[in-house]
C-alpha cells in the first residue's frame, strides 16, 4: 500500500469513527443535561425514558470500541488461539440469554440439533461472532420479529446459522458487507454501526479453518452461516 493510499485509509477510518462516537454521545449528553437541569419537574416515566436511552447509547458506544479492540488484536501477527473442545449449543444459549433483555419485543427461535460433538475452539472468539450476529439481526428485524439461531453438524463442521427477517441484504452485497468499514443503512431505518462487526467475524472464523457467508435466494431477511471444522485444521 502506497503512503497515499494509507493515509486514505486513515482518514476513511478516522472519519467512520468519529462520526460513530459522536452519535451516542451527543445522545448521552442531551438525556444527561435535560435530566439535571429538568430531573426534579420531569414525570417519572420521562425521566426513566431518558436513563433508558442513556444506557442505550452507552452500550452503543461500548460494542464500537470492544469491536475496534477486536479488529486491532486480530490485525496483529498471528494471533494465538486458546482451543478447547466446547459444547457450542450451550455456548449458543449464552449468548442468546445474554442478548434477549436488549431485543425489546423480539424473540429468539433456538434450533440446535441435540447430542452435537464438541469442536475444538476459542470460545471467546466464537461467542463474539455470535454475539456480532445477534446483535445485527436485533438492529435489522422488525419491532416484533424472529430470529432463528441453528446448529447442526454437516459431514465433518459445526455449521451455524442466525436468520431474521428484516429487510435483507441485496445479493451484490453479499461479499461486500463483511469488508472493514462497509456498512449497510436499508431505507426508512437508522441502525448505525461502523461496519466492523462482520470484519471481525470473518476474521475469527477464518482463524478457526471455517467460512462464513451470507446465504443466498431469501425472500426475505438476511441469514448467515458460519462452519467449524471438527477437524482441527486451524492454520498455523
């Protein structure tokens, strides 16, 4: 990469960023002020609104700066897993129960086949690509919506599935939208995101042998699959 071209980049990476920071910031900030200089004339259901929303944008703020965390450990050399055979259903619920109090009125659907063999995997790096899936489908469903979470094995993996059914992902898009810093805003609906989360994703499910994509031909919604090779062919 040439010294331009690199300093394009970190300008385009400066600029997702800043803008991503100073969304739930200004957020805090107006919910914060309002309360101290309205907190004690505020009906309690206003007020408890706007801790709400605080507490919202603070979590905003915390996945973008755990993702940049992850993308920049990933980025350096070869980063050193800490494989253990694990039993990905239980790590599934985990994460689900971990993410349901944050869906509002969506509900989880978990199909996980029983009696599956245990991959030998970094869980921490497993739980985040499913917890980067759940938290996408939840910004991408409806109010209301389902999200299916599958595992099963296919031959010789552990195949993952996380399906919703918001409004998809044009197919042209598939291959883009696991890019650093691509991000997708359907019409009429304002998810935010810097676009790292699936970066990441890839990246960790790389390091374990297996693929991820985004599974073509859906009427509707998006569904992604990722695999985990049972065996062990991590590379070096």
């Amino acid at each position: 990469m040439s010294q331009s071209e690199l300093a394009g980049t970190v300008d385009e990476f400066l600029a997702i960023v800043s803008h991503e920071l100073r969304t739930p910031l200004t957020a805090i900030k107006g919910c914060a002020r309002t309360l101290l200089r309205h907190g004690t004339t505020l009906e309690p259901a206003v007020a408890h609104q706007l801790l709400e929303d605080i507490d919202q944008e603070a979590e905003r703020l915390h996945r973008l700066v755990e993702n940049l965390l992850e993308l920049s450990r990933a980025g350096q050399g070869t980063p050193v897993l800490r494989v253990a055979p694990t039993a990905i259903d239980g790590l599934i619920r985990r994460v689900v129960a971990d993410v349901t109090p944050k869906a509002g009125e969506r509900r989880f659907r978990l199909k996980l086949a029983a009696g599956l063999p245990l991959p030998r995997i970094d869980a921490v790096q497993v739980e985040q690509v499913v917890r980067n899936l759940l938290d996408n489908a939840v910004k991408y469903s409806p109010r209301r919506g389902t999200i299916d979470v599958g595992a099963a094995q296919v031959a010789h993996a552990i195949v993952v599935t996380v399906s919703d059914d918001g409004p998809g992902v044009a197919p042209e898009l598939g291959e883009r939208i696991f890019e650093r810093f691509f991000h997708v805003e359907p019409p009429d609906m304002n998810v935010g995101g810097a676009g790292l989360g699936l970066a990441i994703c890839r990246r960790f499910i790389e390091l374990h042998g297996g693929t991820i994509e985004l599974e073509p031909a859906r009427a509707r919604g998006a569904s992604f699959r990722f695999t985990l090779p049972l065996v062990a062919e991590i590379p070096p």
